[in-house]
C-alpha cells in the first residue's frame, strides 16, 4: 500500500493544481482583461481556458446590428502575445491582429446581424525552453449603444 | 514482472489524468483565408458558419447574455411593462437543479430589463431573487452583501448598475464552468435568452408589422438558435460519458421553437470592410434578408410562450 502513495498525491496535486490554475484564469479574466474593456459594459459572458503554445481556440457568436462591440483577447504574462482573427460564414477573415500590432482589443459595429467566428491562437515562442508554456487565455466581449 | 507492468499502468493512468485536468486539448492548425472576395448577392444562412468546425481545438459558444439581450431589445424599441416580467414569488417554487438554473438566467434578464428603464426599486428586488437563486444553486460569491449595497447606492446611475450586473453574472458563469458545471452555465444562458425572445414577441403582441425593427431583431435571434443547439448538444454527456438528462430534455423542449424558426429565412451577406477607412470602429458592411409571414411569427410567439411558461412553473 504504500507504494501508492507518491502516486495518490501525485494525482492530488494534479487536482490541487486544476483548482488553482483555473482560480487564476478567472481573476486574470475578471480584473485584468476586463480593463481592456474600459467605455464599454461588458456583456457578463466568461470565456477562457488554460491553453498552451501552439494551441488554437474558436469561439462563435452572433453580433447584432445598432450597437458598438469590443473584443478583448488576452493571455496571461507566461505566453507570448495572443493572436487572433475574426472569420465571418463566407470564411473571409475580416480582422487579422497581427496586421495591427498583436492588439489585445478590437472595435467594430455591423450594417447588419452577422454570425461570426473568432479564431484564437498561442503562437510558439520564439525563445526556446524545456517545456512549452501554457496560460489563461480570455476572450471578452464589450457593447455600447450606438 | 506483473509488478512493473502495474506500476507503468498507473504511472500512465495517472499522467493522462493530469492532461486530462490540466485541460490541454487542443490541436493547432491554421484555416484563415485572408482577403477572399465574395460577392454580396450570395446569402448564406445560419448553420454555415459551422462547416469546418475543428472539434480537436477549444470551442466556445457565446450566447446573447442576459444584458446584452436586454439592451438588444431597448434598441430595438421594446418599452418597459413590468407585467411581462416572471414574478418574484415564484423564486419558492424552483426545487430543480434545472428550474433554478433556467430561472437565475430568467430573473438576470428581467434585472438587466429593469434597469435599463431606471426602474430602481424593481431592479433591487430582482437583483434580491437573483441572489437567492444564486445562493442556492452553490453560487454564494456572485452576489454578495456588499454588491447589494454598491447596487442601492449607485441606483440613480444607470452605467455604474450595469457594470455590476455584467460582474454578477460574470460571477456566476465563471464560478461554474470552472467547477465543471459548464451543462448548468449553458442553461443559465438558455433560460435567460427565452426570457428576452418572451419580453420581444410578448411586446408586439398581435401588433406584427413585417419589417419592422422588433419583428426583425427577434428573427435575428434565429442566428443565435443555431448556437444554443450546438452549446446544448456539446453539453449533453457529462465528463463520465453518462448522458446528461436536464441537458437532453431541455433540447427535446426546444423542438417547436425550432420547428418555428425553421419556417424564419435569415440570410446573411459576406461583410465587407472598406480598407481605406481609418476611423476608430470599423463599419462591417453586409445585407441580411429576412423573410417572416405573419402565421411564422405567430408560431414562433405561441412556442416561445409555451417554452417560457414551462420554464417559470
């Protein structure tokens, strides 16, 4: 039996460290990526994750026409500045950050209600280390009336 | 032998666990197709967005939130009638894990409804149910005493009301998808989301107008549909692989509100960005054609009733 003990608190630990990492993601998202949003009330949605480098994510929304958005995207000090792109249903990319200097927020209003699809990447770090980095990444959502 | 064998098992089983937890499922792969010309007079509709889907990667989706949804229908003209609101009595009746979750969504749309219209006294006793749900579902630190106060003290001004109602309901979501409740933020989301379609067409009543701003804002929501079916069906096993049946029986409820907006056209244009354009927000210019009959949109009024109604019983 307690052969097994280095490998149950290994898995706690795990646990401990699942509880944690995610307690962290929600106050970076809560108190500093929500700070990109200043003018604008955010809408209240939580999306974030722990990704690592390399990793992609996607998020789908519909936005509506008569009011002013801002997207936030925003990773944690550990990985290299996030980058992201906004797809709409044709699959034309409509904004590409890394063409505007990696800029963390993005402000935008639509003629019309359109569906669209925010492609978020963690690019490799150009410094090279033993591990790849992973970090919370958020995608926020502001509005105002127009 | 059979030892060492055992060990590496469980060396393995406990590694891939920790991946597990740690949450790393993600596969990179770039798909952008920069600067691809698409003519306006071709209209797509609402499902396909979702055609190259990546299911490896992180996905989310991102329903109207209960302010957002609020705001939408202020500026699509909707007046405040506080009869339409679900009654605050009715908060002793949620015994579910699911009616309390619908009905936490339910009573922040109505909270963020009255608020908008400077209805003071209304929004505290809304913001007071809310926090009773929320409490009761294990959510204690979304609403706490403190934020009762800040909302007492600042309720003649409207920005600072709103700001602390996007950070409850940022508080409820995050604490659940963080305990992996993701299935209860999803009906959360839901519940508030019919309650915002139920103010619009209740609104209109038998006042249907084709074209007009309300009529088309509430057939817009048809793009938001396709998303609420994605968002439930990602949800609808728990992480055991067991189905998850609060998740189930509320897609099967939703079946007539599909049925009614499947009788909604809403087709969108590809968007167009003038490059030259320098100012700060960035117009995205597209068409969208909607194409309601008064006999659709009284369907969708009676599955959007029906639906409500259950959810507040």
């Amino acid at each position: 039996m307690k052969k097994f003990i280095p490998y149950i608190v290994t898995l706690a630990v795990l646990l401990f460290l699942n509880v944690s990492v995610n307690a962290q993601c929600k106050g970076f998202a809560k108190k500093l990526c929500k700070l990109e949003l200043t003018g604008y009330i955010h809408d209240g949605n939580y999306h974030a994750a722990i990704l690592t480098e390399g990793e992609e994510a996607e998020l789908y929304k519909t936005f509506y026409s008569g009011q002013n958005y801002r997207i936030a995207v925003c990773g944690s000090e550990t990985l290299p500045a996030i980058e992201f792109q906004i797809i709409d249903a044709y699959k034309n990319v409509l904004y590409d950050n890394r063409q505007h200097d990696v800029s963390i927020v993005w402000d935008f209003n639509l003629e019309s209600s359109q569906q669209l699809k925010i492609v978020v990447k963690v690019p490799v770090s150009a410094q090279k280390s033993e591990y790849p980095k992973s970090g919370c990444v958020a995608i926020m959502f502001g509005f105002q009336e127009k | 032998m059979q030892q060492n064998y055992f060990t590496l098992r469980l060396i393995s089983f406990i590694m891939l666990t920790g991946l597990f937890l740690l949450g790393n499922s993600c596969k990179s792969g770039n798909k952008g197709q920069e600067g691809k010309e698409v003519g306006i007079e071709d209209f797509l509709s609402e499902e396909d967005i979702f055609d190259d889907i990546d299911k490896a990667k992180k996905i989310f989706y991102s329903l109207p939130s209960p302010l957002e949804t609020a705001m939408l229908l202020k500026s699509a003209g909707v007046e405040y009638n506080e009869t339409v609101l679900n009654d605050l009595a009715g908060v002793e009746k949620y015994s579910t894990n699911k009616s309390k979750a619908l009905n936490l969504g339910i009573y922040t749309t109505d909270l963020s409804f009255a608020s908008l219209f400077d209805q003071a006294q209304t929004s505290l006793k809304y913001m007071d149910v809310t926090k009773r749900l929320a409490n009761e579902m294990g959510i204690s630190d979304a609403i706490d005493e403190e934020t009762i106060k800040r909302l007492e003290q600042n309720l003649d001004k409207r920005d600072v009301v709103m700001d602390i109602i996007s950070e409850t309901f940022l508080n409820s979501s995050s604490y659940l998808k963080e305990n992996d409740q993701q299935d209860v933020a999803a009906i959360v989301l839901v519940g508030g989301w019919i309650e915002g379609l139920y103010i619009g067409t209740q609104m209109i009543g038998n006042q249907f107008v084709a074209g007009s701003k309300l009529v088309d804002r509430i057939a817009e929501q048809k793009l938001s549909f396709s998303i609420v079916e994605r968002m439930l069906q990602d949800n609808s096993k728990k992480i055991t692989g067991e189905e998850n049946r609060d998740i189930v029986d509320l897609i099967n409820e939703l079946h007539a509100l599909k049925a009614a907006f499947d009788k909604i056209e809403v087709q969108t244009s590809a968007v167009k960005i003038d490059e030259k354009d320098t100012a700060k927000v960035t117009v995205l210019k597209s068409q969208t054609k909607i194409n309601v009959t008064p006999e659709a949109f009284a369907e969708l009024q009676a599955a959007v009733k029906s639906l409500r109604n259950n959810f507040v019983q």
